[in-house]
C-alpha cells in the first residue's frame, strides 16, 4: 500500500468545479514535515494547499502552503478543506487551530450542496504607506486620479494583512496589468505574504448589500490573480468596517475569478465587532 499522503482538490466559493477557487487539501498530513509539505503544495501548484497536521478533540491543526513558502492563513482552502470535512463526518461546526488563531468555520447542507462561513480573527486597518502605494499603482499602470475616492487605500488585516486599493472605473479596472516576476519582487520587498486586493464598487446587490468586483494579486508559480480570495474578503470586511463605509450589521457581496477564468462568490457578513464571516460553496474537483 502506498505511503504516499492523499492530496484532495476542491475549488471553494463557486457551485461549479471550473469556477471559485482550487486548495489542495491533505486531511491527514500528521506524518509530513516542513519539506514534504512545502514539496507537495508546488506540485499541486494551486494558490494554496492545506494541510492537517494534527486533531485533539474536535480542533484540527491546519497549516496553508502556496507554491513557494508556508503563508499564515487562506480563506478558500479552509473553506474548501471544512466542506471536505463535512463530506465525510457530515455538516456541523469545525474548529481549526492555524497559525493566525482558532478559526471556527460552520458547514451546513442545503438544495445547493454544502455551504461553509468561517469567522476571521479581530481586524485592524492601517495606512497605506505612500511610497508603496506609488510604487504599486506604477506596476499595475493605473494614476492616482482613477482611484475611487470613497475608499482610500488601506492595509487591513482580518488573520493576514491585505493591500486594498479600490479603482472607480470600470475599464481601468478591467484592463490594468502587471509584470508577474516584478510584482513578486515587489511584494517580497514590502513583506507581504498574501494577495493585494484590488477592488471595483457596482450596483448593490440583492437586499441593500454592498456589491464589489475584486482582483486578487498574487503572483506564484504559474499564478498571477487568485480566483477568490477568503482572506481577503475578511480583509475587505474589516476595511469597510474601518473606515465607516458600512452601517454593521452589514453584508458585503464580492464576485472574483472572472478576469481569470474562474468565476466566484464571496459573500460577507460584518458584525459591529470582532471578526469578519466569510462564507461560500465548495465542490470537489474531479
């Protein structure tokens, strides 16, 4: 019998396995080291891979790899990785121990399939230091005047610190590029280890909530944008939240992926305090 781990593949916050998107997942990763499992997340060569490397009581240890270092936390993979875990031990409520804290994610079953929110740390927002801000909007090519004034640039932290720009024009939006290998050098000197939000406000959706468009930079391996981002929308969350955009209890709607090929749906819910709740299908990848 191979020894070999089982790697999982899931795509999360889409109903759809061409859409959302794709975490490797290791449900039992208790005999990996830091080599092995870093080795396996470049093989896998999604944005993310998760891994359990331990359970006591119902607390699982959960570890995230990108295709090139170990990264704090990931929204999607532990989403994707609790609806894993609902498929086989059925719907309920999972605690994750990440290096970020407790993460406890809720998983529960309906006509659509399995549905998970998980709860993000507490928040913080902090500037957006100007030289980085200056030197982000020359890479991607867009001018300081295309920013949309209602929400200035920030750096939110909801379990991991995300870079959050918001651009007022649509076509701007959807036509900024970037050179992925001098966006990684850029990043890598800023020390930031997730993906830099970058956000287009539209019509509001369905019950008042706010609607936004996202593109996620995150430059590995053969990625440039991430599909959806859970992090990031905790991120995005707290950012609203901080700046006084939203009237808590408020709900916030992002659709990523499409830029890429991988449409998704994040949905999230900001409380008056405390962590943000994302929340999204996941479906096996076959």
């Amino acid at each position: 019998m191979s020894s070999e781990p089982r790697v999982l593949r899931y795509t999360a916050f889409a109903d759809d396995p061409e859409g959302g998107n794709p975490a490797g997942i290791v449900l039992d990763a208790s005999t990996l080291d830091d080599a092995a499992m870093q080795a396996i997340a470049t093989e896998v060569d999604y944005s993310e891979t998760a891994f359990v490397t331990a359970r006591e009581g119902d607390v699982r240890t959960v570890r995230y790899f990108s295709p090139i270092s170990e990264v704090p936390f990931c929204g999607h993979a532990t989403i994707a990785t609790a609806v894993a875990i609902a498929e086989r031990e059925g719907p309920g409520v999972v605690r994750f121990a990440t290096p970020v804290g407790e993460i406890v994610i809720e998983t529960r079953a309906d006509a659509g399939g399995l549905y998970a929110a998980f709860t993000s740390p507490d928040t913080e927002v902090a500037h957006f230091p100007e030289f980085a801000l200056d030197a982000l909007l020359e890479l991607i090519g867009v001018d300081r005047v295309h920013l949309d004034e209602r929400y200035p640039p920030r750096i939110a932290t909801a379990g991991g610190r995300h870079p959050i720009i918001v651009i007022a024009d649509s076509h701007v939006f959807d036509d900024f590029g970037f050179d992925p290998g001098a966006m990684r050098a850029f990043i890598d000197a800023q020390g930031w280890p997730l993906t830099i939000a970058v956000l287009h406000r539209v019509s509001d959706a369905a019950e008042g909530a706010l609607h936004f468009e996202a593109r996620n930079i995150f430059p590995v391996g053969r990625i440039a944008e991430d599909p959806a981002t859970g992090s990031a929308a905790a991120a995005v969350g707290g950012y609203l939240r901080g700046i006084g955009a939203v009237r808590p209890p408020a709900r916030v709607v992002i659709e990523q992926g499409r830029h890429v090929g991988r449409p998704g749906r994040l949905i999230v819910d900001i409380p008056e305090q405390g962590g943000i709740v994302v929340s999204g299908r996941a479906v096996a990848i076959r």
